[in-house]
C-alpha cells in the first residue's frame, strides 16, 4: 500500500474535495497536504494533481482566484463551491459504503 | 443549472484560451517552485532541489495535454480551429468557395420559396376544425355527361334524414348579386347563400358578432349576412359598430351579424388563375324539401360524424345512392360523388404545383452534381497537400474533420443566404401570381420551410463533399507524392455525375419546351370568340333606380343602341357572362316539354343572357339559323354547337323547342352558335343556350363594344354610360385581350419558373462538362505533349480529348430521353395541343444540349493544339 503511486480517479477527486472542505489552498498546498494527511502513505504524482483540478473546476464543484502566497508568490487559490460541499458529503458517504461493504466481504469466512 | 455553469465557463475559457494556456503555465511553474523551495529547506543543494521537483511532478507537458482534456469544451476548441482553418482555407480560393456558396444558396432558397408554396397551398390544412372529416358531396350524373352536378333540395333532406353516418349537412349555394353598402357604389359581388349549420359544420365561430341562429334558415326568416375578413375590411373599413348595420342585397335589405375570423375562407375548387371566395354569406332560406327534385342547384357538405370512418360513410351514401337511383332516377346510374374538401380544392392546382416541385428537385439533384464535381476536382488539386499532411501524420479523421468543417461553413453561409434567397422568391412570386391564388395570404417563409432548407445546404454539401474526402483520405501519401502530376483517379465518379446531370437537364429542358409549345399553340387556338379587338365595360344597375324588368330592358336597349353608333364601334352588345369573366350561370334546361318526375331529359347548360348584336361584337360565329331579333316579346333563344350535336344528332335544331327546367314556357331555337370556350382557353365545357335579355332582364350586363382600337374607346363609354344615367358607374372596364392574357397566368407562371429552372440546369450541366473534360485534358496534357511531340495532329488530339465527354452527354441524353418519356403522365395535364413525347421539342432539347456540351468541351481541348510540347514534358 506504502507504494501506490496511482490512486482510483474517484478517490483523488474526493482526496481534493476533504482538503479543500477546511480552507482554500493552491495546488501545491493541497499536494503536500494530501501528502502529510495520509501520512506520506498515499504518494500521488504531483503532476496527476492538475488534470483533476481542472477536472473539477469544470464540472464547478471548486472554483480559483489567483491570490499571493505567504511566501510572496503569485499563486491560484482553489476553493469549495457550494455545490462541491454536496458532492464531497455525497462522495464521503459512497466511499464509507464502498468500504463498509467492502470490510464485510472480506471478513467473512 | 450547473450544465448551464459548465457551459458558460467552457464559452468564456473558449474566449480566453491564449490566457487560460498562460495560466497553466504559471500554476505548473508556481508548484515547480514551491518544491524546489521546500527541498532546498530540508537541506537540499539547489540543483538537486530542482531535478527533484521535476522528477515528482512528471512530464510537464503530458500534464498540460491530460489538463487541457480534463477540463471539458476541448472539442469546441478543436472545432473553432478546425473552422478558422476552415475559414483560412476558403478564403485562398475564393472562386471555388463563391461558387460552392451561391449555389447552395440559389438552389435550396428555389428549393425553400416553391416548398413554402406547396405546403401553404397543398399541404396546410384547411383553417377548420378537424378539415380531414370535411366532405363535399355532388351528383354524379354520368348518363347525362355531368360527373358533378350540385344537389337537388329533396336530395339533401334525404341525406339529412338517412345518412346517420355524417354528423351534419350543410347546404351553399354561391350567387351574384347587385351588393349596396351605405354610401358606396352598387357593385355585383359574389357571396354564398348557406344553411344556418354552415359554420358550425365547418367549426369556424366568427370573430365578431354572432352566426346564424337554427331557425334562421326557414323561409320568410329577415336575411342576416356574415362578412368575410377581406370584404369587412375593404368595404366597411374594419368598422366593428358594423354589426347590426344594413346592406341592400339586389331589392331587399339584409342586417350584417357577424364578420368571419381572417384567414377563414371557404371554396370548393381553385386555381393558380381563377378567383374563388365569397364576399359574404347569408342565410338560405328555402324549404329544399319543397324544391323540384330536377334542379341541381345546391352545394352539399358534410361532416363525417366522430368515431365512423371514412369509408363507412362512403358505402353509406353508396347505398342510399342506388336508393335514389331506382326511386328518383328510374336507375339510370345516378350516384353521389363524395370527395374530401382539401382534396377537391387543390385538385385543379395540384399537377402544376407538382411539377414544379419536381423540376426543383431535379434541379437541386443538378446542382448536387456539379458541387460534388467541383469538390472533387478541388480535392484532386489539393492532393499533394493532403499526402503530406497525412505522411507528417495527420490522422484521417482529422483530414475528414478539416474538410467538413469547410463544408460546414460553405452550408452554413450558403443557408444563410438562401433564406434571404427564399424570402425575396416567395414576394416575387407573390407578386407575380394572379392575386387570387388561392391562400395566398397564408403564404410566407416559414421557420420551418427555412430550417428544412438550411439542413438542407448541410446534407447536400456534406454528401458531396465527403465522399471525395474520404477518398482522398483512403490514399497512400506516398503514392500521391510519388506521382509526376499531382491528379486524384477517379475519373469515373465525374463521368457518371456529368451523365446525371445531362439526363436530368434533359429533362427539365423537355417540361419547359413542351409547356412553352403548349403556351404558344394555346394562345393561338381559336376559343370560339374574338381574342383581340372587342372592349368589355360591366354594368351593376342599383336595384332601387332600376326596379322593373320593363327599365333594366329598356336600358340595355338603349345603351347598345347607343354604343354601335360611337365613331369606332364596329358592332354593339351586352352580356349577362363575357368570356373568361368567371360570372357564368348554370341553368338546367330541356328541349321537351316538362313533366312531373325526372323522366332524364333534363340537361345543365351555361345560361347567357345577351342582346341582338352580342355574337357579332364577341366575335362568335353561327353554325346554323339565325342571331337573336330586337323586340321585347321575341320567345327564341340560341343554342351552341354542343347542344345541337348532343341532342340532335343528324337533324337540325332549328325550329325546335328549349324549355327551362321546371318552366313550360316554350321558346323556339333560331340559330345554333360556336362553342365559346367561357371558363378556359384550352378547354371545352357545358353546353351553352343564348336566351334575349329583352324577355328575362338582367341588372348586371357586360356592354361588348367590337373595335380595331378598343382601349381608345374607354372614354367614350364612360362619357355614353354618364350620357344615359350619371348616378350609374360602371364596375369593370377591360379589353378581350387583357382578359385572355389574365386567364394565362397560371400557365406563364408554371412556364416561367420551369423555364428558369431549365436554363440554371442547362448552366450546371455546361460546367460539369467543361469541368470534366478540363480535367481530362489536364491530366492527359504530357501525353499529348509526347504525341504532339512526336508529329500528332492537333485536330485528332482536340478529338481524342472531346471523344468522352461527348460519349457522356449521349449517355445522359438518352437516359434523360427515357425520363421524359416514364415521366409524361405527370405533365400531360398541364399540356395543350402537344403530345409529351413531342418530336420537334425534344429533337430541340438534344441539339441544344449537345451544343452546349460540345461548346463547354471544345474550350478546354483546344488547348491541346496551343501547347508547347517541351513546355509540357519540362514541367515535371
């Protein structure tokens, strides 16, 4: 598991979405967040990250401004939109039903 | 309406996507950045820092390729180059493009102007409720050569009573009456006498006021009248404090009760020539069950009852038919003859619209040749480029993409175009067609129609296009770069649309030749009266300054009197029904004295009303005996040749007895008449009688002055009519000739947009033939050089060269040759006089076309004998 470089589409997306859910970030922000959240366990491609993004602006569940970083930086700032709220609570349901069943196949005997 | 986000989001990044690629670049470098930083922080020399931070990011390229896909609209962007390169591409050569869009544009605006017409003249439904279940129901009298009388009275009441599968019917009987509207002038006007069920049945309430009430069609019930949109609006202004007002009908006084909504309009036949509709309706009030059971004079329409079909009311009426026929009819084979009422109303106009119809379908078949001509030959030049784009790897969808998005362009400003092509051709020909066409204020360009036409330039440029596309495509890039002259093959594509192409011009050619021959012998046939030469001036006497036969008599007498006597006049008379006037009157009559039962004597005629000295002033000729004899108490009348043939047969009618139907007042044949043809140049109809408007006066006559210059006299009828009673207009003043020429604008409208059609076909198929044999000759022109080189004479190389283009247009005439001939059914309805296999039209056609295609071919050939041998070998 340490080793997976390559996530399911879905679970990025919803990845994006729970770093998003507490405050806006831009891309690397959320790169290196996903990385210390899971710690270091989930190593995505940094590059993989965008693709996505702009995945999910376009279907308008984040949306950006460009902002300066702390460190002075000109940089894009991405947030939840409203609509993004309601998929990442809907996506977090389907996951923790996904995994629920998903335990309960394999426990059994 | 996060689609509706998403979409505007892709507009909007579609708008700024030189930025947003800015701001992708920005967002990698930033993250690039950020890392370098943090590595460098952790202890990092810079170099590796950055060698790192690419090396975790990936490919930055590969990411900006799968970011550019993910976020949507991609294929809007591919489209909107694939267009601007379109647009780039169309503009390098503006010839082809100009042509590819003016065609489209000039056929399918033809295509949508004469579709816009056919579908508000023939497919439209009728402005009533539920139209399909309407039916007209006539006599038919086969046995005595009239397949449609109108209904006897007793007749109606007993479809009324019997038939239980028609919810109603309703009875109209059009007339002519002297119409005087307060403070206008007495005018003859046609209107419709009705039963009080006639706009129910037809479930058309009027717009304003009220319909009739049940009772209202009883006799000895006050005459109501109901105006028709138009005549409120011409005659009353609009005025809607009209209802309740009062309008002189002939003598007696009729109160106005309702005006009908707009685009109402009731008639039982049209045609593009003729006019048809009524001014008003008024009540009918007669007890037709009290009416003789010989007179045909009623108009029947039915309403099929809900829930029963068609048929089923049909072999109804079949059975109370053979009913009447045993009962009433001493089983002679009378029937009724039922027909639905659109189907009636468009049956005389239907075979023209149709080939109209047709020819523009053929010519929208021509002009898709020649654009799939044209884009072949396009390609087949453009195939170096092709080959490399593809051998640089290019994909062929690609290529096909880039080559319909040209067509797409080229349709789309040709559709444009062609709605306004549409829209100017749909005022033309109503301006140009006779103004009573029949729904002609329905006509307009509708959405639809245009829409059709603009999907129309789409299929037709993508079908023509396309194929040469993927052809093209299909080729191996080294094959066509290997190749000394960068010429596309298939040679026999062109070749078979060049044969289409003639065969149909052929056949438009044809249609049009033979449609014109009909004109020109139509318009020099003898009708039976004098075309030219003869002034027409209609009288309509106001009923209150003329109130007795004794006075309308005396009038007319004097008036003719009078006229004969104008310097100029060669002859004198007047008229109940000129020529061509569209005012006759039918009358049934009989040559033996009446009996109480139908005993198959009676027959229908044209009734004229005329003075001594009318045939001679119309120009109609007497067969036999003698023309009508001044007096007032003269008991004669006249019969026409149709009548005398008809009925007796091997011995003269002279000196025999005419009676009116249901009338024992005998009257003595004096003469026998030509036929003059009334109603239609072309066509003979009823028999006609000639009755002395001395002994049945009529209030509206038509003064019938014979002069070499008729127009000069227009004054001096004026001044004569003034002379005698100046409270009295005249109504209608017009020569024969205008009137002839009138009555063929039908067939000069068909003619001409057939004509035009054939000219634009002949064009089309002209540059398919110079397009193909230049392209031959382009592609042969090293071999010719070689020949030529080698001592070959010019002549036989021009020859060798036009060898196949002529063998094509034989082809095509001859495949166009047996078109005409499966065709001719369909226009042998619209010819006068001329078969439609008409040997001197299409030997016309075939020398016409065979020089015009030898023309177009010769240019390009006989460039052969102007090159240079080593020019030609040297260019490759």
């Amino acid at each position: 598991m340490a080793d997976r470089t390559d996530l399911l589409q879905g679970t990025l997306d919803l990845l994006i979405l729970k770093t998003l859910r507490a405050e806006p970030l831009h891309g690397w922000g959320i790169s290196k967040r996903i990385r210390e959240l899971s710690g270091e366990a989930l190593q995505i491609h940094q590059g993989s990250l965008y693709p996505a993004l702009y995945r999910l602006e376009d279907r308008g569940w984040i949306a950006a401004e460009w902002g300066v970083s702390p460190e002075g930086r000109r940089a894009k700032f991405y947030h939840l939109t409203p609509a993004g709220k309601r998929r990442f609570e809907r996506e977090k349901a389907d996951w923790r039903h996904f995994a629920t069943v998903m335990e309960r196949v394999l426990e059994s005997s | 309406m996060t689609w509706l986000g998403r979409w505007y989001r892709r507009l909007r990044g579609l708008a700024s996507g030189p930025e947003r690629e800015r701001e992708m670049d920005d967002e990698i470098r930033f993250h690039l950045a950020m890392e370098r930083d943090a590595l460098i922080a952790s202890g990092m020399s810079p170099r590796e820092a950055e060698r790192r931070a690419r090396l975790a990011f990936g490919g930055v390229e590969r990411v900006k390729e799968d970011g550019r896909d993910a976020r949507g609209g991609r294929w809007i962007e591919d489209l909107a180059r694939d267009l601007r390169g379109a647009v780039r591409s169309l503009l390098g050569s503006p010839g082809y493009s100009a042509v590819m869009i003016l065609s489209l544009a000039v056929g399918v605006g033809a295509s949508a102007t004469i579709f816009g017409v056919v579908n508000g003249v023939l497919l439209k439904p009728l402005p009533y409720a539920d139209p399909s279940r309407l039916l007209l129901i006539w006599d038919g009298l086969d046995m005595v050569g009239v397949p449609e009388a109108w209904l006897t009275g007793p007749e109606i009441e007993t479809l009324r009573s019997d038939a239980s599968t028609l919810a109603g019917v309703s009875v109209f009987q059009a007339t002519r009456q002297v119409v005087t509207v307060p403070g206008g002038d007495p005018r003859q006007l046609e209107f419709t006498l009705v039963s009080s069920d006639f706009f129910d049945l037809l479930g058309t309430p009027p717009a304003l006021g009220r319909g009739f009430r049940p009772d209202e069609d009883r006799p000895g019930s006050p005459l109501v009248v109901v105006l028709s949109h138009d005549y409120w609006r011409s005659a009353f202004a609009g005025d809607s404090g009209v209802i309740g007002g009062r309008i002189e009908l002939d003598d007696s006084q009729a109160t106005v009760i309702g005006v009908l909504p707009e685009r109402f309009h009731f008639a039982t036949q049209s045609s593009l020539g003729t006019a048809s509709g009524a001014a008003f309706y008024a009540n009918l009030r007669i007890d037709l069950a009290a009416e003789h059971p010989g007179s045909h004079g009623f108009g029947g329409l039915a309403r099929v009852a809900p829930g029963v079909s068609l048929d089923r009311a049909r072999s109804e009426l079949a059975v109370i038919s053979a009913r009447l026929d045993r009962e009433v009819y001493g089983s002679r084979g009378f029937r009724f003859v039922s027909i639905g009422l659109h189907e009636r109303l468009v049956r005389e106009v239907r075979p023209a619209l149709l080939v109209v119809l047709g020819a523009i379908g053929v010519l929208l078949a021509i002009m898709s040749a020649n654009l799939a001509t044209l884009t072949l030959t396009r390609f087949s030049r453009r195939g170096r480029e092709f080959a490399v784009r593809a051998a640089i790897g290019a994909g062929r969808a690609r290529l096909v993409r880039q080559v319909l998005a040209e067509t797409l362009v080229c349709a789309a400003a040709g559709g444009l175009l062609a709605g306004g092509v549409a829209w100017l051709g749909l005022r033309a020909l109503v301006g140009a067609a006779p103004a009573d066409l029949p729904r002609l204020t329905e006509l307009g360009v509708d959405p639809v129609v245009l829409g059709v036409g603009l999907l129309l330039a789409i299929a037709v440029g993508v079908a023509t296009s396309l194929l040469p596309a993927l052809g093209t495509a299909r080729r191996s890039p080294a094959m066509v770069l290997r190749q000394a002259s960068p010429a596309i093959g298939g040679r026999r594509a062109p070749g078979a649309l060049v044969v289409g192409q003639v065969a149909l011009s052929t056949v438009l050619l044809a249609t049009a030749g033979l449609l014109l021959a009909s004109l020109a012998r139509l318009m020099r046939t003898d009708p039976g009266f004098a075309t030219h030469g003869v002034l027409l001036a209609r009288l309509d006497l106001r009923p209150s300054a003329y109130p007795d036969n004794a006075r309308v008599a005396e009038l007319y007498r004097e008036l003719t009197a009078r006229a004969a006597e104008l310097p100029g006049v060669l002859a004198a008379g007047a008229v109940s029904s000129s020529p061509l006037s569209a005012a006759t009157q039918q009358r049934g009559g009989r040559f033996r004295p009446p009996v109480a039962s139908d005993d198959g004597e009676s027959f229908l005629f044209d009734a004229v009303w005329a003075t001594p000295g009318y045939l001679e002033a119309m120009g109609i000729g007497l067969v036999e005996g003698r023309d009508l004899a001044p007096g007032p108490d003269r008991m004669e009348v006249l019969i026409d040749e149709t009548l005398a043939r008809r009925h007796f047969a091997g011995g003269s009618a002279v000196g025999r007895a005419f009676y009116f139907e249901g009338d024992t007042t005998r009257l003595e044949i004096v003469g026998v008449t030509r036929h003059a043809r009334l109603y239609d140049l072309g066509a003979d109809d009823r028999g006609q009688v000639y009755v002395p408007h001395a002994i049945m006066p009529r209030r509206t006559m038509t003064l019938v002055l014979k002069a070499d210059d008729p127009s000069a006299l227009a004054a001096s009828v004026r001044e004569l009519v003034r002379g005698v009673d100046p409270g009295q207009p005249l109504t209608d003043l017009t020569t024969i000739a205008a009137r002839v020429d009138r009555s063929l604008a039908e067939r000069r409208l068909v003619l001409s947009l057939l004509a035009g059609f054939a000219l634009a076909a002949l064009g089309l198929a002209t540059m398919g033939i110079y397009g193909v044999t230049s392209s031959a000759v382009a592609e042969r022109m090293r071999e010719m050089g070689i020949r030529s080189a080698l001592g070959a004479d010019g002549r036989r190389l021009v020859w060798t060269a036009l060898r196949r283009p002529l063998g094509l247009i034989g082809l095509g005439l001859a495949l166009g040759l047996g078109g005409v001939a499966a065709l001719s059914g369909l226009v042998r309805g619209l010819l006068y006089g001329v078969a439609p296999t008409d040997p001197a039209t299409l030997i016309g056609v075939v020398v016409l076309l065979t020089a015009a295609g030898t023309l177009a071919g010769t240019i390009p050939a006989s460039r052969l004998t102007r090159c240079d041998p080593l020019a030609v070998l040297r260019a490759d």
